[in-house]
C-alpha cells in the first residue's frame, strides 16, 4: 500500500504561497473526475490546487480525522448537495440582464458564487465543533493549497512581505504553467492506452513540480515564519490511498 505522505508543516504551507494565484473557477473547470484505481494522482491535485472545504471534506479520511458523527455527516452531505445545486443554478435572464456587457455577466456569476460558497462555510462552521472546525483549518493549511493560506489570519501570523510576495509569484508563474498543461491532459480511450506507464510518468511530474516549488519556496521564507508554519498546522496528517478516495452521496461509509 502507497502512501500519499503529507510533508513537514512549514513545507506545505511554503508550497501554499507559490499556488496562491490559482482559483475556484479553474478548479471546477478541471478534467472529469476519476475514481479509478491508479489515479490517485488526480485527486492529489485536486488537493494542491483547490481552496474549499466543499472539497476537502469529501474525502473520508477527512470525516475520519474530525470524528464526525452520523448527523454531522449528513447534515454536511446536504449541506454539500445544497451548494452544488446553487453553483449549476443559471442567473435568471431579464431584459435589464441581458443588456449588460458579457463582462458584467461574468462578474455577476462569479458574485453569486462567492455568495453561495461563503453561505456552504457558514454552514460548516454550525455543524462542526469549535476543535473541529480548528483541526480542520490546520488540515486545510496542510493539505488544500493554495486558498487556506489566502485567509487573512494567517497572512497576518506569518507577516509575509511585498518582498516576498514579488518572488513567490515569480515561482508561481513557472508552477501554474506546468500545473496547468497536468489538469488539460486529454482523456477518453486514446489517452487511456498505456494507462499504467503514463499514470506513473504523471504522478512523477505532479512530484517533481511539488519539490522544485518547495525548494524555491523555502529560500524565499526566513526561519521565523517556517516555526510559525509549524505551530499554525498542528499535528501532520497522513493520506493513505485506501482511504482517500472523495466521499459522495451515492457512497456513504
């Protein structure tokens, strides 16, 4: 059995910073979900690349490591089928809409988004307990880069620079490229044939990406913010491949 090993705190979170320009909408733009037995690369991306505890608490190691009870379980398994339903829903068209600029547009659904993602937070905040919904923040900067590390509070604990900002977006720049030509990987029967050769050659790639990122993030972080990484993390958390595959409504542990 592989193991999916969750590396030091401050590494993490260092990684964290080089992600931070990516966004929801490229994450729910991402290629078809496959559950399949030696994919797990896909989902290991999904991880890096996505800042929402939509995502997150799909996964039943997740569930496992909060200790959720049944009814939280539930509750958050409608909480979840609620925001789904609200980020398919299609603004209503009025005559007033359908004059705007399709820019203005955009900007409209993006807000409807944003409102109906910070509604599903709110959501969790009442259904967890208050040393859940801190375990899980600590998960969160450990495991869903790049958003967790966005939030105010923790921007402020670690005090990063203008400085340090201008390199790890250089850093950025390299990483999303090379992140973004995995997530576009074409799918269907003839990317399928010589399945198990090209998987491994990209889960190598996925790595490689990682601790090149690390590496370069690490020079940019002065040894001050790498301990104060480490606290805000808590205790690591492992994510083994057997208990790793996302949660859904058709399949409750």
């Amino acid at each position: 059995m592989r193991e999916l090993i969750v590396p030091k705190p401050a590494v993490w979170i260092a990684v964290a910073m080089v992600l931070l320009v990516a966004g929801l909408d490229r994450l729910n733009a991402a290629e078809p979900e496959n559950r399949a037995a030696g994919h797990t690369w896909r989902w290991e991306l999904r991880i890096l690349t996505s800042g929402s505890p939509w995502r997150l608490l799909q996964w039943e190691a997740v569930r496992q490591e909060l200790g959720l009870s049944p009814q939280q379980r539930a509750d958050l398994d409608e909480a979840r089928r609620q925001l789904e339903k609200a980020l398919e829903e299609k603004p209503r068209r009025s005559p007033s809409s359908d004059s705007l600029p399709n820019l203005s547009r955009r900007r409209a659904r993006r807000r409807a988004r944003a409102a109906a993602m910070e509604g599903f937070r709110r959501r969790v905040d009442e259904i967890l307990s208050a040393d859940q919904q801190r375990r899980l923040g600590q998960l969160r900067l450990q495991l869903q880069l790049p958003a967790a590390l966005s939030e105010t509070h923790v921007a402020v604990d670690l005090a990063v620079t203008p400085a340090q900002r201008e390199q790890l977006e250089a850093i950025a720049a390299r990483l999303r490229q090379g992140l973004r030509r995995l997530r576009s990987r074409p799918s269907g029967t003839a990317a399928e044939q010589g399945a198990s050769r090209s998987e491994e050659q990209i889960e190598q790639e996925v790595q490689r990406l990682r601790h090149e990122a690390i590496e370069q993030a690490l020079g940019v972080l002065t040894p001050e913010q790498k301990q104060r990484l480490d606290a805000l993390q808590g205790e690591p958390f492992r994510l083994e491949d057997d208990a790793s595959e996302p949660h859904s409504s058709t399949n409750r542990p």
